[in-house]
C-alpha cells in the first residue's frame, strides 16, 4: 500500500470508527428486561454489531482511500498529458526553426559559393586580359629600336610618323576588298570572347533566314544561337517596301527559326532611325555587331563598286570607341534608347505570337 493510501486511508478511518458506533446502537435498541424489570444486554449481540459495523466502515474508508487514490492518478495523468503536448509543440517548433534555419545557412552558402565563383572568374577574365596586354606589349618591344630610330631623325620624320600612329591608334581600321565570309569569321571570333552583343542590320529580313545562307553565315548563326551570351539585342533598319515582308508569315517563320527566337529583334523604319541619329544619310550601316560595348565591326557591302566579279567590293571596319567615327556613335546611341523605357523612336519586338498571328499564304 503507497503512502498516499496509508494517509488517505486513516483519515478515513472515522466510517469505521462511525459504523463500529452505529453497530452498538443497533444492538442496544434489541435489549430486553428481565423478570425484575432491568435492562438485559445481550454482549454477543453488542460484539456482533460493533464487529459488522467496524468491518463494514473499515472496508469502506479502504474503498473510499482507493478512489481518492484514482482520482489523483487521473489528475497527474491529465497533467502529464498536458505536458506532453505542451514538449511535443515545443519539439515541432524547434524542428521547424532548425529546418528553417539549415535551409537559410544552404542558401547563404550556396550565395557565397556563387559569390566566389563569379569573383574567380573576374579575376580570371582579369588575368587573362593582363595576359594579352604583356604579349601586345611583348610585341611592341619587337620595335622598339626600329621606332627609336625613326623618332631619333628629323623634325619632318617625326611629325609623320606621329601623324601615322594618332591616325592608327585613334581611328577606325579597314580592311579593304572584304566579302561577306571575311566577315563573317571576325563575327565568329568576336562571337568566342563576348558576353553582350548588339546587332545592326540595315536591309531586307530575307537575307536573316529566309534566304539560304553559305557556310560562314550558317556557322555565325549557329553560334549566335548556342554561344552563351548573357546578353544580345538586334536592331532591324528596314525601308518602306522592306516593311512589307512583315507581313509574310513564311519569311517571318523562316527567321525565328534562324535567329529571331534566339536573340531579341526589334525593326525601326529607316527614316526613324537616320532621323534619331542624326547620320548621314548617304552613310549605309548595312551590318553592324557591338561586342561588350566596345569593339564594333561593321560591314559596308557595296563599298567599291568594282566591274570584277572576282573582286570583292566589300569594306570592313573595326572600331574601338577612341574614334568616335559617326557609325560609332549611330550604333551606341540607337541601343542606348532600346535600353530607355520612355524611348522617343518607335522600336516594334518581333515576337512569336505576332508571327503565328499572320495569315498563312
């Protein structure tokens, strides 16, 4: 027996000292009198009784002990109960932080693994231009004497070639008597190194797709298509009549599938263009590409206009910027307000819902 029965048992113990009572009354209330007329108790009728009643109280104060007993049991049951549910939710609470908080520490690591990696790779697009800027300057030194010497001689020697090297060094380059494939390949070496392109191209959207390329202008595009480039935009320079294929779906479809679903494409009118910027009008862009914002090559189709078929009439430029020719500053102004929301000239994406929307022929 636990000590809280004991206890709970003696104070309980009065039923039995109550029924031990009750039994003795009983068995007085059953004396008769004798002859001489005094009262005559039965004591094994008061023994009875009294033993009845106290066995009776005895077992009842024991029952009513062992329900006081339950009662607590159920009371600290109900509590520890409690208790659990309260340690469950605290343990679910908890996990929810650990996960939340082992899901914040992946993403930061894993912000800081890309940190890291894009700053080795700036460091490695660093060292490598270090790299081609000690072998230019490695070549330079091949002529250092042979320019030494020709500074050395008279004044009217000196001034030409400084004139030489300013024009050089600060002007546009041409490379003459060019074909299309000749510039196509400087594309394609462009191509190799850039990570933002920005494309001109003043003509008929046929020769974008729809009419059949040759080798170097299938090997451009195909690299255009798949060479990771961040980021790449097309201008579109058409005339009146230009405009017109627009409206042919099979021409429209045939330079998605080229080169419009790879690179954003937006056409102007060529009198909005000349108009915004300002150039000459007899100045034909014809071709243009603008690596990262500082080497631009432009392609000049009909520069010579010579009679030999076996002649290319061609003219390629390469531009770096220092010059400020007026095809420079046409091409970064035009794609500078592409980058405006609140543009002044009419800029119109070439989409494919616009496409799909055309009437088949």
């Amino acid at each position: 027996m636990s000590n809280r029965i004991q206890i709970s048992f003696l104070k309980n113990f009065r039923y039995a000292v109550i029924g031990v009572i009750i039994g003795a009354l009983l068995s007085l209330a059953t004396t008769t009198t004798n002859e001489q007329g005094k009262l005559q108790i039965n004591l094994a009728s008061l023994l009875f009784s009294s033993a009845t009643g106290f066995i009776t109280g005895f077992l009842f104060s024991l029952l009513q002990a062992y329900e006081d007993e339950l009662s607590t049991y159920q009371k600290e049951l109900k509590d520890i109960q409690k208790e659990l549910k309260t340690t469950k939710d605290s343990v679910e609470s908890c996990n929810s932080l650990y996960l939340e908080s082992l899901q914040n520490c992946q993403e930061s690591y894993q912000d800081k693994v890309d940190s890291l990696d894009r700053l080795i790779n700036g460091h490695e697009n660093k060292l490598m231009e270090s790299y081609e800027l000690l072998e230019r300057a490695k070549n330079s030194f091949s002529h250092y004497g042979t320019i030494q010497n020709l500074l050395g001689s008279n004044k009217i020697e000196r001034e030409l070639i400084k004139s030489f090297l300013d024009r050089v060094i600060n002007q546009p380059d041409y490379i003459t008597r060019s074909s299309i494939i000749d510039f196509y390949r400087l594309l394609i070496l462009g191509l190799q190194k850039c990570t933002v392109w920005r494309g001109i191209h003043q003509g008929s959207i046929k020769s974008l797709g729809f009419s059949p390329l040759d080798e170097a202008g299938e090997n451009y595009f195909e690299i255009l298509r798949n060479h990771h480039i961040k980021d790449k935009k097309r201008v579109i320079i058409l005339t009146q009549n230009e405009q017109d294929d627009l409206k042919r779906k099979d021409i429209m479809q045939a330079f998605w599938n080229t080169t419009g679903k790879d690179v954003p494409s937006y056409w102007i009118s060529q009198e909005s263009f000349y108009n915004f910027t300002h150039l000459h009008r007899s100045i034909e862009v014809h071709d243009c590409a603008l690596h990262n914002d500082k080497v631009l090559l432009h392609y000049h189709h009909n520069y010579h206009r010579m009679s030999d078929p076996t002649v290319p009439e061609g003219l390629i430029m390469i531009d770096f910027g220092g010059s400020r020719s007026p095809v420079w500053k046409a091409v970064t102004s035009i794609f500078s307000e592409l980058e405006n929301p609140n543009y002044a000239i009419r800029f119109t994406q070439i989409t494919k819902e616009s496409i799909d929307s055309l009437p088949d022929i």
